[in-house]
C-alpha cells in the first residue's frame, strides 16, 4: 500500500495532503514510524564516541520526526473529525505509543549518555535554550523512571498503558453522550423566549435528521442559547440534567469506574517515581511548584471572590422571585442571569449579535495581530484541508516571509467533540540553519449559518476566539531551535498568558471599532454599546470566579490528596470538594468528574488552577499596554520578543520580568474583577 504518511509531503508549504489520507493508512504509518525512530535511538544508542551535547541531546530532539507529524495529525484528526474507525485505531495505537515512549525514557544505555552530559554541564559551553534542553530531556528521564529498577519499570510501563486507554476511553464516552442526545420540540409555544437565529437553526438540524420541529443539542451553541433564553422552565431543567449527566448514566458510557481507575493509577504512579502524590509529580514542573502552593493560591482567592459571588447570588436569586421561583435550581442560573444583565446594563446578547458576525471578527483578530505584532493573513485555497469547513491562511511577516500556516476550523458536527482549543500539526524548528515554521490550528464550536443568516457570534464567543487565537499567536511566533521547547510547549500554568492577555482587545474601544460591525448595515458598534460592554465585564464576576475555583478546588481534591484506594463513590467525593463553593442545590443525576475532560482527557490533571494563575499573569501584563496604549508598538514588541517568541526556552517567571520588569501582583487581576475593594 502507497502510504502518504509515510512519504515526504510533496505539498505546498509541506503540509498535511488531508484527501490523500485514509483511515487504514494510520496504523500502518504509526508502525513504519515507530520502527523508523526506533533505529534513529539506536544510532545515538550505539555511537561508540563519547557522549556529547550535539550527539545525544541533539540527536535524541529531532529524532522520530516523521512519528511525531504523523501522530500530530492522527489525534488531531480523533479530536476534529473522528468517527468509529478512528476511534478504535485510536485505542489500538495509543499503548503501541505509550509502550514507545517507555522505551526511550527507561533506556538505560541512552539515559546513561543523557546524564553523562548532565553531569559534565558545567565544562560545555552551553546558550540558555541548549541548557534548558538538557535540564528537561534529563528530567524527563528521571520523572519517568530513569532511576527505577527492573521490576518498578514494568509496573510503570503497565500503569502508564493503562492510563492511555482510559483517558481515551473517558473521551469517546463523553463525546457518545453529547452525540446521542437530542431534545425534539414539536410544540411551537415551548420554544418562548429563544431568539430567532436558535430556533432557526434547530429547524435546520431538524430538517436534515428528517423529523418534524426543531432538534436541540448539548453542543454548545444548541446548548447555551437554550439555557439563557428559553422560557419553558421544565425544558431547561431537562436540557441541564442531561448536560450534567453525561457519563454518569447507567449505560455503557459511565465514566465512573474510569474515574477512580486514573486517579488510582496517577496516584500509584507517582509513590513509584517518589512522589508523595501525583499533584506533587505534576506541581514539580510547573510555576506553582507545590500543591501547598495552588491550595493556598485558591483560598486566597476564595476568600476574597466568597463574598462577592453571596452578593451576586441574592441579585439572581431577586430577579427569580419576580416570576414566583420560591428555590432557585441551576437550570435557572443562565436564564435569570441574563434577565439580570438587561435590567442592569440595558445589554441583550441577542442585541449585540449583528455586531459580531464571524467574518468580521475572524478579521478583527488578524488586524489587531498586523497592528501588535506585523503579521498578514492571506485566506489560500491550494492547501488540503480535513473538512471542507475548514479555511486556510498563509502567514506572513512584513517582508513577505512565512511565518506559519493556519488551519480555522469554527463549527459543530457530529464526529467533533465540544469546547474550543488550540492544538499545531507542525512545531517550529531550526536545523540545518533553516527556520522551519509552524502549521497552527484552532477549533470552535459556534453557531453555524442559517438560509437567512450569516455565523453570528455572542460576546462569549469572541472572546472564546480571540483566546484560542492568542494561543496560536504564540504558535505561530515561536522562533526557537528545539521543537520541544517552541511555541505552546511551557509550562501549564503561564500557557494561559498568551491566550488571555488576548481577550483584552475585545473590551478596547479602539479594538472593537475595527471589527464590531452591523451584519446588515455595516454601521460601527455605538459608543454606548461598547460602554455598555465594559461596564458588564465584571457582571457576576464573584460567581464565576467561585465557579473556576470549584473546578480548581475539585482538581486538587482528586490528585493532591491521600490514597484514593479509599474513595468509592465518585459524587459523595466531589460533593465534599464543591462544599466550600456551592450555592445552587445539588443535582442527584448530574456529576462534574465524570465529564470533566480537561483532567481525565487533556493535560490539565493537578493544573486546572492555570487558568486563574494565569488571569493574575494576563492582568498584570495587561496594565502595561492600557499604560502605553493598547497598540503601543514597543509593549507588543516586548511582549512578542519576551513571550510569544521564547516558547519554553527559560524559566517562565524570568521570561515575564524581562517583559514587565517585575513578578506579577495577584492585586492586578482582583482589582479588574472588582474583587478589590
């Protein structure tokens, strides 16, 4: 079989050729490569001449290339665009990967070469980013059981297979759930209150499942209107008690078991490698250092958003009396939230809709990139791509270089599993003298267009897109040697920085005014409407602080705490982990764990903190453009030269200093929230 995985890319800009690849060509392709890399360890392995920098660390970093592109695609393709082949090709290649990554990291010939470097550091004239990459590639050893004996090294190769077929386990249940429900409303008078583009869209999904009425769905742009505007009362508690039950109904799909198997299995991982839980393995490599830390950062905040989200919650709870609600429930949260905003602000999302429709927002993010960081975007044709919604840029700088490709990919659809992220099919790089860019993606979940209507966006989801856009700025920026230590790949909890000290342009006057304009009449957003903006920004800002430290509090709860060989029931834990956070009642059929992705699925086990860490960092650093001017051309230069084109290549708080001149103040991020007082 001609496998186009397996040949050079003889494409434009050497991109993925998407047509040419087949769902049978990847298990082939990921054996090839494998047995390829392997030969590559072998070399470096065997080379008879003492161990050096350059033919070991070197060597070991660009070696397996062809296996990391091929895996870049394929897993990208599982999250984007996967369907039942996928999936179970997915499940019979993660432990042959799993397995190879072992291979490398308990090679003991290879970890000896490793730290025989490491060990003579300090006689080879090493650059920061060349002893950065030694310090990690050593670390990596050692953190993955470099040190260990014959017996542990097994056990740790048998725990670490595991734990990859769980956590894709975990998201194919998940993404099943989200697939098998569909709420039918054949009733016209149920669907009161939903604004117009929703209903018709859900005529739409109807139409093409063949069936009478409108369909909603727990995606996201189904899903949210819904619960905002929908006046039906039993309907939304409907909608939200499947939302919430997601692998934690008695079906084939129950995330339960694999819960308390991964945390189990973490946690057994971690007293393998020394590591008194698997949030002190994880904290190790990261800016927060200890689970003592995170902990005490998150009362912090805890005790000074409390306060606020009590406050907040009387306000919803008042304008819930007004229609007779005696008990508020969690599937009135959104709707009287909403109510609340109006009657506070005079602003309705639905109002400030035509203002936002995806075309122009989409150019409203590559403007305010031209105008920070010199970047065009050019919309190209040429390039293949994995589904046919997906638009393709050419990236470049004002000379006309390559900078990155970019892939945007904005829609639901079946085979796509929900949220927003960030992700590269190529790394940047340089070798042989040649600076080999980046190809950055992200992926979104929005409204799609309607026969009357084009995409338009709420305010939630531009700033949805100009925080996954702010991740692949620092994608498409990375101007380092190593490919491990280009763009994205640094520490958890300062990976937020780029991606949420983006989201500020969408509350500048002067930012919104370049893209904020009516669908249908091209007028500019009022004045009085971007005021309006502003003064909402902190609207609730006590709840939904409480909320991301729920999920934060529970994070820690799972992985920094004692041996969960003792926990047996995965809703008794999280209800005593949210005890501090609650203020609806508790929802007997719903569980959070069990469809908490982020750290059963992605890499946000023991780090789902980042996200506040990180709005510390991003309002700090933010101060510095409302300072100078927010397209000061000097602030975004520092900040392009100190962050987005750094990657990983120094320590992260060193990185921000030389940015902002000092380390971040925590008092920046609550006096934004209004949490200050």
């Amino acid at each position: 079989m001609n496998n186009p995985l397996l040949q050079k890319f003889n494409t434009k800009y050497s991109t993925a050729p998407f047509s040419k690849i087949k769902n049978p060509h990847f298990k082939a392709a990921f054996i090839e490569s494998i047995k390829l890399a392997k030969t590559e360890i072998d070399l470096i392995v065997n080379n008879q001449e003492e161990p050096t920098f350059e033919n070991t660390l070197e060597a070991l970093e660009f070696s397996g290339q062809k296996l990391d592109k091929i895996s870049s695609i394929f897993f990208n393709i599982n999250s984007a665009e996967t369907n039942d082949e996928i999936q179970k090709i997915a499940q019979n290649v993660s432990p042959l990967l799993t397995a190879f990554s072992n291979d490398i990291l308990l090679n003991e010939k290879l970890f000896y070469k490793v730290k025989f470097v490491f060990d003579n550091k300090k006689s080879i004239p090493l650059n920061p980013e060349q002893q950065m990459l030694l310090e990690k590639k050593y670390k990596s050893f050692v953190r993955n059981g470099a040190n260990l004996c014959d017996k542990d090294k097994k056990t740790l190769r048998e725990i670490d297979k595991d734990l990859a077929k769980l956590s894709l386990q975990f998201g194919e249940n998940i993404l099943a759930e989200t697939n098998t429900f569909e709420l039918l409303i054949t009733d016209k008078k149920q669907l009161k209150g939903l604004p117009e583009g929703t209903v018709e869209a859900a005529k739409m999904l109807a139409k093409e499942k063949d069936k009478k009425g409108w369909i909603f769905t727990l995606d996201y742009p189904s899903y949210i209107p819904f619960m905002t505007y929908a006046d039906n009362r039993k309907i939304r508690e409907k909608m939200l008690k499947a939302f919430g039950a997601k692998g934690f109904q008695e079906n084939k799909n129950n995330n339960q078991k694999i819960v308390l198997e991964i945390v189990k299995l973490r946690y057994q991982r971690a007293n393998l490698l020394g590591y008194k839980n698997h949030a002190y393995f994880v904290l190790e490599e990261r800016m927060a250092e200890t689970p003592e830390k995170v902990n005490s950062f998150l009362n912090e905040l805890l005790e000074k958003a409390k306060p606020a989200a009590n406050s907040d919650f009387k306000k919803v709870k008042k304008i819930a009396k007004k229609d007779c609600i005696a008990k508020i429930q969690k599937w009135d949260s959104a709707y009287y939230s909403e109510k609340l905003k109006k009657e506070l602000f005079d602003l309705d999302n639905e109002k400030l809709k035509p203002y936002f429709k995806l075309e122009n927002v989409i150019n409203g993010v590559f403007t305010i990139a031209n105008k920070l960081y010199d970047l065009n975007f050019e919309e190209i044709f040429d390039i293949d791509k994995y589904h046919k919604d997906v638009k393709t840029y050419k990236v470049t700088d004002t000379n006309n270089n390559l900078i990155a490709v970019f892939y945007a990919d904005f829609f639901p659809r079946k085979g796509k599993r929900n949220g927003a992220w960030m992700t590269s099919y190529k790394d940047q790089w340089v070798q042989d003298k040649i600076n080999s860019r980046p190809h950055i993606s992200i992926v979104c979940n929005f409204t799609r267009p309607t026969q009357t209507k084009p995409s338009l966006l709420t305010f939630n989801e531009v700033t949805t897109l100009f925080h996954e856009f702010g991740h692949a700025l620092h994608g498409m920026l990375a101007n380092t040697t190593y490919p491990s230590l280009s763009g994205t790949h640094v520490y958890w909890d300062f990976v937020e920085l780029p991606s949420q000290v983006f989201e500020n342009w969408c509350y500048e006057k002067e930012a919104l005014e370049l893209f904020a304009k009516h669908y249908e009449t091209g007028e500019i957003i009022p004045t009085k409407m971007i005021q309006k903006i502003k003064d909402s920004s902190n609207f609730l800002e006590g709840m939904t602080t409480l909320r991301q430290l729920s999920f934060g509090l529970l994070d820690m709860g799972w992985h920094a705490g004692e041996s969960p060989e003792t926990i047996k029931n995965v809703k008794e834990f999280e209800i005593k982990a949210f005890a501090d956070t609650q203020l609806y009642p508790d929802i007997t059929e719903n569980c959070m764990s069990t469809a908490f992705s982020h750290i059963f699925q992605g890499g946000y086990s023991s780090g789902y903190y980042s996200y506040k860490w990180a709005e510390v960092l991003d309002a700090d650093a933010f101060e510095t453009f409302k300072k100078n001017g927010v397209f000061d051309k000097e602030t975004a230069t520092k900040f392009k030269e100190n962050i987005l084109s750094k990657g990983g290549t120094e320590k992260p708080m060193e990185l921000y200093k030389k940015f902002r001149g000092k380390e971040p103040n925590v008092d920046a991020l609550l006096k934004r929230a209004g949490l200050l007082k």
